[in-house]
C-alpha cells in the first residue's frame, strides 16, 4: 500500500478500567517524516507506541501502519515496523550476534541477508569487536546499541522510537540522530517519542502533544512554539501541558 500514509491513528482509544489512557486520537504521519510524540509522564505516548507495535489493543478506534490496521493485519504491521524501547529486554546469556541472528529468524531474512546486516549495523554502532561478548558483561550503552540493531536488522519502513537515547554516550546520540535524518531521506518514517526537546526540535518536521491522552497540538516544531507564546519547545510544551486554557 505504497500510497498509505505511513502512520493513521483514527479516534484511537485505551482505557484501563474507568482510565481513559488515550482519548479518541487521531493523526497522520506521511512517509519519510521525523516525527516527535510530546507530552509529560502519563500523557499516553508509550500505550500509543505499544499499540503500534502490536504489545496492546486498542479499546476503540484504529492505528494503521502502511495502510495495514493493527487489528486486522498485526502481522503485516509488525513486519514493517522496527522498535527501540526505552530499555530493551535482552537475552542477557546471548551474544550481540546470537540475538541479533534470532531476531533475523523471527523477521524470516535468509541467513546471507542477517550476516550482512549484522556486520553493517554492528560497524556503524562501534560494537563489532563486542559481537560474541555475552550481553550482561556489556555496558547500558551497548546493550541500547545492541536495541537499534534489532530494530534496523530487517530494514522496517517504520521506526518506532520510545526515548531510543538513554543510556548512550554523545558519540552515540550523535549517531542516532545522523542516522533518523538519512532513513528519512530515504523515504523510511521515524515517529519518535522523547523529553529531549533540543533534539526534537533540531530533527523533527513536524510533533505533536499529548495531555491526559488527548491530542492538544500539533503542527512543525516553530508552529507549536509559535501558537503556545513559548520562546523554545521546552517551553511550549511546559505551557500546552500544565494550562488548560492553553
């Protein structure tokens, strides 16, 4: 469905006993987009992000990913989406490379195809002298590395990012964010939730802010900051999610 946008959230909504989580939102991400998911602690980003990625089910509403709904076609959506956990859980027994040839497996990539990757993806992360280093003798930083490799491996037109930089080094984040810009380039769309408001204004095109799972802003980085009176993002979004009137 090369025509879908990449990202639909229609009227998506999660609710936990008589917790509305997420509250009828709806949005579109267009291919080859960085887009920034705001909001504070609890304001529903991480229930969208496991929607997206099949960990939940919405209680209402849709989420398309590439045209494929989450409910319809989880198969289809998880094929085509790559996710970087906040922490990731690691098989901490098992090499870089033992993981990594797993999670190839699971995505069905012929075995050339994940020896290829491994090599390309472990040298862009400086990790390729760790690649038989058992997970739990590497550090923090490594192991989140190790997370984007997983999520790169088999090349998803999505990557979904949940505060993807903790725990890395500057070189890393450095990285990381050289990294977003050239797969969006190459048309790959990257919707990435973060508090680092510095970063997102520098890399992504448009955002959008949450508050007690609600939709409240959205528009480029300088419209949201523009439409709160806000000097920076930072300040915007303090503004957007503490005022009600805002």
């Amino acid at each position: 469905m090369e025509d879908a946008p990449a990202i639909e959230l229609r009227s998506l909504t999660k609710t936990y006993g008589s917790q509305r989580a997420l509250d009828a939102v709806t949005l579109v991400v267009g291919r080859g987009e960085i887009f920034g998911y705001l909001g504070p602690n609890g304001a529903g980003k991480t229930t969208t992000i496991k929607i997206l990625t099949g960990l939940l089910r919405p209680t209402d509403g849709d989420a398309r990913v590439a045209g494929f709904s989450v409910l319809e076609a989880p198969l289809e959506v998880k094929a085509r989406v790559g996710y970087v956990p906040e922490s990731g859980a690691l098989y901490e027994k098992l090499a870089p490379a033992e993981y990594l040839t797993l999670v190839g497996r699971l995505y069905k990539m012929p075995g050339p195809a994940i020896e290829e990757g491994l090599a390309r993806w472990l040298a862009r992360f400086q990790l390729a002298a760790q690649r038989s280093t058992p997970m739990h003798a590497l550090s923090k930083g490594m192991r989140q590395k190790v997370c984007w490799i997983a999520a790169l491996l088999h090349e998803p037109e999505v990557l979904v990012l949940d505060e993807p930089l903790n725990a890395l080094d500057v070189e890393a984040v450095a990285l990381a964010k050289d990294l977003m810009s050239e797969l969006a380039a190459d048309g790959r769309t990257i919707f990435y939730s973060s508090h680092l408001m510095d970063v997102v204004a520098r890399v992504c095109s448009r955002v959008a802010v949450l508050r007690a799972g609600r939709l409240v802003a959205s528009g480029t980085p300088g419209e949201v900051t523009a439409s709160a009176g806000a000097p920076d993002l930072e300040q915007a979004l303090l503004k957007l999610c503490r005022d009600p009137a805002a």
